[in-house]
C-alpha cells in the first residue's frame, strides 16, 4: 500500500516589511507574529534560550496552561499577548492518531464544536479572553492526525485574523472584539486519487502591507487571492491549475520595489505579483499533495515538497520569470541557482539558517545543505515521527518530534546534539519564541520554556 501522511500544519508565513503597531514595545525582529516568527524564517537572534528542559522534572517550565479542545495551529506573540486557536468537541473527548502510518481515514466530527481563541499573557501564562468565532457541527471532515484548527492566526500588532477553513475567517482586535467575519464556503483539501476523501484545511493567512493573503488549493476552483485587513473585502484571486490538492501556506518576497506572492504547489510552484495576482514564473515537477511553505533566505526562494513520484528541493532566483520547470536531466537552470531531486519533505517547512538549509522528514531523517549551493553537509536519523517544522535561536536548534521529545542540535555543517527533552504529551504544532522563551503548544497545553 502506498505510504500516506496527513498533511497539517501548512502555516502562516511571513516576509519583509510588515505593517506594525508604532506602539509596539518590542522590535518587529523580536515578535513572532506568525508561523515561524518574524519573517516566517523560523528563528530570533540575541538571545539565549534553554538547552535542558523537562515537563516532568519541572526544570525550566516557567509555566504551564490548559488548552481544551485539539488544534494544531501555532502560538502567535505580540509584545505581551500569545494567542492560539483550538476546537472543542462539546460532546466527547477529540480523538487523535499519531505516528507513521498509511491510513486515509478520517475522523467522525460528527457533533457540535466550538472554534475558539484564546489570549494569554505571555510572561504568566494566564488567559485575558477567549472568544467563541463559531458553533455547530464541523462543515468539513478531517484526518485522524489532524484537528479542526489546524491553521497558525498571524497579526500585524492590531489586528489578529484567524481562519478555521470551511468554518470561516475571522480578524479581532486585541481586546478580542470581533471587527469581521468572513464565509470562506467548503475548502476542504483530500487525497486526489480519492475522491471525496477529506483531510482538512490548514493554509493560514499570511498579512503584509495590509493585506491578507490566502492559498486554497482545493478540489474544485483552486486560488490565490489577497483581501483587505481591515474590512476583509476582496481586492484580488487569481485561479490556479493544481492537479492534486496542497496544503501549503504562501509567503512575501519584497526587494528593491519587487513584491511577489510566493505559493508552493504540485504541478503549480508559483510567483504572482502581489498587487495584481497576475502570475510571473512556474515551477512543476514537485511532490504531491505538499505542506511545506516557501522560505525565503539568502535572496533565493526556496520550495520544498515530498510525496508520490517526486520529493525535490528547488532554491529559485527571485528574478525568475515564465516556466521555470527544469528538464528531467537538470539540477540547475538560469532561474534555479540549485535543486536536489529527491529528499525533500513531505511535512515540514525547511529552516533555513545561518548559511545552512535543515531538512526534516516525517520518519526523523534530517539532512543538512549549504544553503547557497546545494552541497550535502550531513544527513542523520533522529528515529521518531515529527510533524512540526524546526526553529532556532541563539546558534540552536529545535526539533519537536510528535511523541513530545525536543531535540536540541548545535546549528552548522556537523552533526552535534545537545540534549533530549521531553514535554510529556504529544507535540503537533511547531514552538514560538519570545524574548529568552520558548512555547510549545502541545495536545492538551501551552507550555512556556525559560
């Protein structure tokens, strides 16, 4: 049978210049507004956070709260505010599968569900509200892996938009009054070769120059679109020709005047003009039904993708216009600086960091890259099932497996650990990082890190 793994986590990314809250007490390279933090690049420099850590020890848990319900969305930061989404089955407890294995089935949602979230202190861990943004029976199935809040919400220090797929978007100020809602209709992704068959939504939104942006790669009328922050009106969506449903968050390159929306894929790996959507390039020949979100790092973009026939790695110049897809005998091209053509992952989004590109499989295989050429530096198997994408900071590396161990590595082109925590519960979502903390949000808890 073929091998199959959910696609989740598929969450918000940002870059470049982002449209902040003046006000705001700490500089925007410190927030972590979005998957990923500032910049949707995964990691904070000038601080020190923990090494050694143990939920079961207590040893470095500043704090500890419950988050009822199941979601696999990240914690977003804000200066002193952390917020997260969830949902909570009112009937019976939400069932949950981890693990590699090749199921397709999905679970039974079959009784009303309250899609909430929360805002929490940061420092203390204490919840200041939390809003129900709908209630009812869920629209749309999921993946036994997965959750009915799979997507990360992203916030510019005003606003804080949500999305919960088929149940809608949502945008909140801070005090957690709700400025706008918005019916997205049914945007369920499934299994292609499967018609039918549903996994779930988890694309987040990504805001940029007061903007939203939205990739649905459904089954029927796949797009792109781009809508206003403060009203959530409409202002562009361009179709796209995806031949298998993705899961993919899109991402923001802006250089010297040049802002391109940037939207991993399948068959359709593309650039769009961020005011228009109007398409600049295409790149084919990824994996199917992906996750990964574009990375950009190095003035290059790199796209990430594993399933079926292909599994590549593409590092493409942002100059890159018209089909870009690279002939079968081809690593590298006048629009792609490098590429490998098998390797890539399914799951995560690479983390791109201090020269080197680091690679997470779902079976544990982390292989690191020079980042600007492609060269394989090393490759070794941390030998569990992870599904959340890798973080940094301060010349560290974290790797949250799904069983709830934190892999501490030194970052550079040799392999070291450093140490093996454990958060005692399972761990879907990819961590944040505030100041000297670190938060993890994890099956039934947040849990903060000093």
């Amino acid at each position: 049978m073929k091998r199959i793994f959910l696609p989740i986590n598929g969450l918000a990314i940002l870059f470049s210049l982002f449209s902040f809250n003046v006000q705001a007490q700490t500089p925007y390279s410190q927030q972590w507004p979005g998957f990923r933090g500032p910049w949707g690049n995964g990691y904070i420099e000038n601080t020190t956070t923990a090494i050694n850590f143990s939920a079961e020890t207590g040893e470095h848990i500043k704090w500890k709260t419950v988050i009822p319900g199941l979601g696999h969305s990240c914690p977003v930061i804000w200066d002193n505010y952390l917020f997260v989404t969830t949902a909570v089955n009112t009937a019976t407890s939400e069932s949950l599968k981890v693990g590699l294995y090749g199921d397709i089935d999905e679970a039974n949602d079959s009784t009303i569900h309250e899609f909430k979230v929360y805002c929490l202190d940061k420092n203390s861990g204490k919840i200041l509200w939390e809003r129900i943004a709908h209630k009812g029976i869920p629209k749309s199935k999921r993946h036994t892996k997965a959750s009915q809040a799979n997507c990360t919400p992203a916030t510019d220090g005003k606003y804080l938009v949500v999305h919960f797929g088929s149940e809608g978007m949502y945008c909140y100020d801070f005090d957690g009054n709700l400025i706008w809602k918005k019916d997205m209709g049914i945007i369920n992704p499934g299994f292609a070769q499967v018609p039918g068959i549903e996994w779930g939504y988890s694309s987040s939104p990504i805001i940029f120059r007061n903007k939203i942006i939205l990739q649905c790669d459904i089954p029927k009328n796949p797009f792109v679109a781009a809508f206003d922050l403060t009203t959530g009106k409409e202002i562009w969506k361009t179709a796209r020709s995806e031949e298998a449903q993705t899961y993919c968050t899109p991402a923001i390159y802006s250089k010297d005047g040049k802002t391109m929306v940037i939207a991993n894929g399948y068959t359709e790996m593309c650039g769009y003009d961020f005011e228009t959507g109007k398409e600049i390039w295409k790149l084919g020949n990824g994996g199917d039904i992906p996750t990964p979100a574009p990375v950009i790092a190095n003035d290059l973009i790199y796209l990430n993708s594993a399933h079926g026939k292909f599994s590549p790695i593409f590092a493409v110049k942002p100059t890159a216009k018209g089909d870009i897809t690279l002939s079968p005998d081809s690593t590298r091209s006048q629009y792609v600086a490098w590429s490998v053509k098998r390797g890539g992952a399914y799951m995560q989004t690479p983390l791109v960091y201090n020269g080197y590109l680091y690679n997470l499989q779902v079976n544990g295989q982390l292989t690191c890259f020079d980042a600007l050429t492609g060269q394989e530096k090393y490759k070794e198997s941390l030998k569990e099932a992870f599904t959340a994408s890798g973080i940094a900071a301060g010349g560290k590396l974290y790797f949250s497996s799904e069983d709830g161990n934190i892999y501490v590595l030194q970052a550079g082109s040799e392999y070291k650990q450093l140490a093996k925590n454990t958060l005692k519960d399972i761990c879907m979502a990819t961590p944040a990082i505030s100041g000297s903390t670190l938060y993890f949000r994890t099956q039934h808890y947040l849990i903060a890190v000093e």
